[in-house]
C-alpha cells in the first residue's frame, strides 16, 4: 500500500496545512477544489509544496504528528529541501 504525508501552501512562506492520506492525487485535488472542510478550505490552504511517500499507515500517521509538533521553520526549511522555490507540485503528481 502508498501511504502519503503532504504539506499544502497558501502563498510561499504562508499559511500551511499537514495531512496524511491513502490517495495523495484525489486528497489534493480535494483539496484545491475546495471539497474538504475544515482549516485547509477556510485558510485557501491548496498549493502543494511536499509530500512523502511511506509503506504502511502507521509510520505515514507517526511522520504526520511528528511535523505537526516541529517550529514552523524547519517545516519550513524542509520544503525547501524538496521545493526550493515553492512551486506547486499537483500537476507533477498527476502525471
């Protein structure tokens, strides 16, 4: 199984949003569609900047709650690990 841990953007350097998911393509598309309520609609949290890919759901949730607890600059510095200029990166995932 694909397990995937994501951060979505909504401007570089803004408002993020950490989730965790089975289907990364349909949760983002969700996502920029403004299908999902909650703090990624109300924010226009919809840019994905960073995802990891993981084998079970255990270490995918375990990675999520992890980043979630970590200072907003080392999220920060690792999107830019992955993303330095933020670019959006659905159209990359959904070919």
């Amino acid at each position: 199984m694909d397990y995937w841990v994501y951060i979505l953007a909504s401007k570089p350097g803004g408002t993020r949003y950490i989730g965790v998911t089975r289907d990364l393509v349909r949760r983002v598309h969700e996502h920029r569609e403004g299908l999902v309520a909650g703090f990624a609609r109300r924010y226009g949290v919809k840019m994905l900047v960073y995802y990891e890919h993981y084998d079970t759901p255990i270490e995918a949730i375990q990675r999520e709650k992890n980043l979630k607890h970590w200072p907003r600059e080392w999220k920060i510095d690792l999107i830019v690990s992955m993303n330095p200029d933020w670019r959006d990166l659905y159209d990359e995932i959904v070919r």
